[in-house]
C-alpha cells in the first residue's frame, strides 16, 4: 500500500472538496493528521465564513432523491446552506454551489431562535435542542410534550406549537456536547413563546422539563420577540407593551410590566414589534405589515401583480371542487411544501413589510423617544434573536443604520402560504427599501434565518 504522504497534497484538497460537503464534517477530516489538518483549515477559509460576522441559513435542495450527493432521505434534506455577506447575492436551488457551504440542519427541523452561531431547534418528534452548525455540537432542551396543554380546541401540540425562542447567552464550553446527554451546568437560559403564542415557558440548559412563566398582569396579546438586556429578559407582546422577568432561579419567577410602556402602539396596520440593544441602549422596534388577499402572478420571480380578489387564500392546484374544499378546511402542517413549481397564476395571500419605526429608552427621563438611527450600527431581525452590529463592527455588504429583515411570519407559514418573499433592507435615513438578495425560488421553505458563525465559546 502507498504511503498517505506521498499522496499529492492537491489530491487530497480535491478529495475533500467533493466527498466532505457539510461544515461539521471538516473537523473529523482535520484530526486524522497535521496534514490534513492543514488541508481542511485552508479549505475552510476559502468557504468564506467569517466568525462573528451575520450570514444567512437559506434552504438545502428541494429534490426528493435519495443521494449521499444532496444528503436527502425520504425527501427531506438533512442541509441548509450558509450564505456569508448575502447582499446582492442570487441564490439559486443548486445545493452544492461553492460558494455556499452546507450546513448538517434538518428541513423538517423548525428553527424557532439563532443567537451566535446558535439555533434552537423543533423536530417533528416534539424534541427540541440547541445546536451549533458550525462546531458540530448539540445540547438537548426538554422535549416540546414537557409544555401545557393547548388552551383552546383548535390548537394542537405539534412542531409548530413553539414559536420562538430566546437565549440569555450561549452555552458555555462546559455543556454537554452529547444528544444524548443534558447535564450541562451551563448558566444559559432558554425562553420559548409557544400554544400559539400567548405563553411563556422557560429552562436552563440541562432541565428535563420546561417551566412555566406566569404574568402577574394581563396581556391582551401574544408574546412575539424578547431579549437579554442587563442580566434580564424583556419581552414584548404584539401591541407593544414590555415586560420584564424577575430572577429566573426564583420558586415562583413572573412576568411583570415594565414601566415606561411606549405610548406609540396606536398603528392600524398589522404589527410586529422587536426588541434590541444596540450601543448598550435599549430599543423597540416596529415593523408594520399590509396583508392582501389577491390574484398573484408567479411567473415572474420578485414581480408580482395583485388585483383585488375575494377574501380567503385560494390555491388553484387542481379542479375547482378540489379547491373549494380546501378553502373550507384550512389547517396548519406539520412539513413545509417543498414544490417550486406553482401555477403561473394563483390567488395568494401576499403579506409586506411597509415600513419600521424606531423607539429609543431614555432611561434618565424614564421615557421612549422616536429614534432616527442607531448612531450608524445595524439592526438584524426575524427568526433569530434581534442583534445590532455597531458601526466599526460592519463587514463587506452591510451599511449602517439600515435593519436587515427577514421573513418570520410563523402562523402564515404554518397554514402553507407562499414565505421567504418578505426579506429586505430598510434605510432608516430616506425610508427607502432595498432587496436583501434574490433567489430563483418562489417560495422559500423553511425561511432563511440570520446566524453569526462562532466557535461554540462562551457569548453574552
């Protein structure tokens, strides 16, 4: 047998750029010895995955084949691909494209928060975990059958039964790195908003069940966005109003309303509102939304013609009675639709951002101002935990005072409607919108998210 040493060293880098696709496998490939080790650190810098710095998680492959080349089994991709500094980038439904490396997240797995380089994940066996992509490492969260029941009839526990959730900060290296095992003594937190949205439950990594958070005020709305801001966590519902969580480790820890409320919720819009720290500030953020019910043509890709249409999401797949029956029995799936290939023309429900408003905390006058800019930082919302990026901190692609926004629409999503076409860049200078980047795709399933790579160190 030939010695390994005489093998030429771009024989080896070949043989790892077309049998080793996914990230995670690139660390097994790299301990075997110094020069492979050397190989996989020079191929990964040519991957392009700058740590710290946000890139998008998009979709793997759409094909229902079973190939080691598109890693699929029973049509449901176990890759998603990472695209570093996505601005003005198209992205294609081509895979195995280069210049986006895959990343070893399930499909079928909803990604329910992203916090540095970190996903908080929901299979469709109800097990919930925390997972880092890049590192490899996973760490079990109690399962999605440990919550309360559904509320109300027309609810029930499925994948979807959690809508987001929230870090205090990422798991220390001292977590178990095992699926397995959950006997980490980290000191990270974890909140989910779930049953559909109007609770809050909570654990630390390494519990087996999830607890639930009591408010010791009454909340009109569902709980939609939060954050850790000064050892705290503070959510907000979708009307606006803020509430804080006293110490988690406490026998009886409850939600209370944090004073001052932000008088500025009076919108007429459908609404989404944000939480986030930028520059050591606290901010809250308002994104307003117009849904339309219409008749969409597709065939264009990002062009689309609404006429008025009659109420009710019409999807003209086949015969009309079929299609009746449809709109008379909407409900939620547990997959997402992987078919591309719509109709040309199709009534949809087409849903847009219009617009974002900006509100600053002025703590010394206990007060929310209307803000203008984040003093030249940059703001990232969606799925993933909101985050600023300061102006010294900006990388290739991203300006400042811009919020980078992806499609989060949980319940629109849930119910089948067209998703991922509601990404952009909003300017906060001139309130002027920017496409974020293109895709050959009609619908992007499962949603992109927004994660900074990290090497599984300790973050606040």
């Amino acid at each position: 047998m030939a010695n390994w040493d005489e093998i030429p060293r771009d024989l080896w880098r070949l043989i790892l750029e077309k049998s080793i696709t996914v990230i995670t496998d690139h660390i097994p490939f790299s301990g075997v010895c110094k020069l492979w080790r050397s190989i996989g650190l020079e191929y990964r810098k040519k991957l392009n995955i700058p740590l710290h710095v946000p890139g998008l998680m998009f979709p793997g492959t759409t094909t229902t084949t079973t190939t080691t080349d598109t890693i699929t089994t029973n049509g449901d991709s176990l890759t998603r691909r990472f695209v570093a500094f996505p601005v003005g980038k198209k992205i294609i439904a081509n895979p195995l494209e280069p210049d986006f490396p895959l990343l070893s997240v399930p499909h079928q797995s909803l990604c329910r928060g992203s916090h540095k380089g970190w996903l908080i994940m929901v299979n469709k066996n109800l097990s919930m975990y925390l997972q880092n992509p890049f590192t490899g490492r996973r760490i079990d969260l109690p399962p999605v059958t440990s919550l309360p029941s559904p509320g109300a009839s027309w609810v029930r526990m499925s994948n979807w039964y959690v809508e987001k959730a929230i870090m205090s900060v990422t798991p220390s290296s001292s977590s178990s790195s095992s699926s397995s095992s959950s006997s980490s003594v980290s000191d990270c937190f974890v909140m989910i908003f779930f049953g559909p949205g109007d609770r809050v439950a909570f654990c630390k990594v390494g519990d087996k069940k999830w607890r639930l958070l009591k408010n010791s005020e009454t909340s009109a709305g569902d709980y939609i966005d939060g954050i850790y801001y000064k050892e705290q966590f503070y959510i907000v519902d979708e009307f606006g109003k803020i509430y804080v969580c006293d110490q988690l480790t406490s026998p009886q820890p409850q939600l209370k309303e944090f004073y001052p409320q932000n008088p500025h919720s009076d919108i007429n819009y459908v609404e989404k509102w944000y939480l986030v720290e930028c520059g050591g500030e606290l901010y809250e953020i308002l994104r307003k939304t117009m849904a339309t019910f219409g008749f969409t043509s597709l065939s264009d890709h990002g062009e689309e013609d609404i006429s008025d249409g009659e109420e009710g999401v019409h999807i003209n797949n086949g015969s009309d009675d079929e299609t009746e029956e449809r709109k008379s029995e909407p409900g939620e799936s547990d997959d997402f639709d992987y078919d591309i290939n719509f109709v040309d023309r199709t009534r949809h429900l087409i849903k847009r951002t219009i617009q974002f408003l900006i509100f600053k905390l002025e703590t010394s006058e206990s007060k929310w101002i209307r803000a203008k800019d984040f003093d030249g930082g940059a703001v990232f919302v969606g799925y993933n935990q909101s985050f600023a990026v300061s102006k010294s901190d900006l990388s290739r692609g991203y300006e400042g005072d811009r919020i980078y926004y992806t499609d989060d629409d949980c319940q629109s999503q849930q119910l089948g409607v067209r998703s991922g076409h509601d990404m952009g860049i909003f300017s906060l200078h001139d309130s002027k919108f920017e496409p974020l980047c293109s895709t050959d795709s009609e619908s992007t399933k499962p949603p992109a998210v927004w994660i900074t790579p990290s090497d599984g160190t300790y973050q606040h």
